[in-house]
C-alpha cells in the first residue's frame, strides 16, 4: 500500500500538468479565436467534419477550459479527503483528450494522434490515484 502523501504528490503532480495543458491549449483558442477556427476549416476539410468547425471549436474550447479550470480548483482543494473536483476534473480531461484523439484520427492526422495516448496515460494515472 502506497503512503498517503506519495499518493497526493502524484495526484497533485498529475493536476497540475493537466491544469497547464488545458488552460493554455483552452486560452489560446479564446483569445485567437479566428486564428485557431481558420485551421480548423482547413484541418477537417477532407474529413466528415467539413463545415462543422463552427460547432467544433467552441465545444472544444468549453471543454479545455472547464477540464483546466476544475483541476486548479482541484490542486486549491488537494488536502481535503473528499476533493471530487480532483476526479471529475480529470474525468474531464479524459474525455477532451479522447475527442482530441477521435478528431485527429478522423482528419486522417496519424502522427497527431499517436501523441494523445501519452497525455492520456498520465491522466488515468490521476484517476487511479482516486480508486486506491
């Protein structure tokens, strides 16, 4: 069995990356709205998602900056024994991450999405840290 503080360091650890991947990608698309759209349009354009980047982009970005912002609340709350921010935070990021990885591979962007699965391991990491 795992020490209790070894398990809040990896928890925390955990939190914050994916607290800093999320608010800076989720950021990014607010304030370069148009910029982060016009690639969308060309990115999906050979896809079955041409002409949806005007749906895409903001369902994206709420759940970027939602995932973000629920795992810095998460890293404020890390002590209290009850912090379900933590776990529905990094819930969150899982799914964004999985809908990163589907777009990716629906836009046929193979390379792209054979980075996903790294994030993606270190968040389910988080999330065990939560069943033990």
């Amino acid at each position: 069995m795992m020490k209790p503080e070894v398990i809040l360091l990896v928890r925390l650890l955990v939190l914050a990356f994916m607290c800093i991947l999320f608010l800076q990608s989720g950021l990014d698309k607010v304030f370069n709205y148009r910029n982060n759209y016009d690639w969308l349009k060309v990115y999906f354009a050979k896809s079955i998602f041409n002409g949806q980047a005007k749906l895409l982009l903001p369902v994206l970005t709420v759940l970027e900056v939602a995932a973000g912002i629920i795992c810095l609340i998460a890293i404020f709350n890390a002590r209290n024994t009850a912090n379900t921010e933590g776990l529905y935070g990094l819930f969150l990021c899982a799914v964004t991450l999985l809908s990163l990885f589907a777009g990716q591979r629906i836009a046929k962007d193979y390379a792209g999405a054979a980075n996903i699965p790294g994030y993606f391991l270190v968040c389910i990491l988080g999330l065990l840290t939560y069943l033990i």
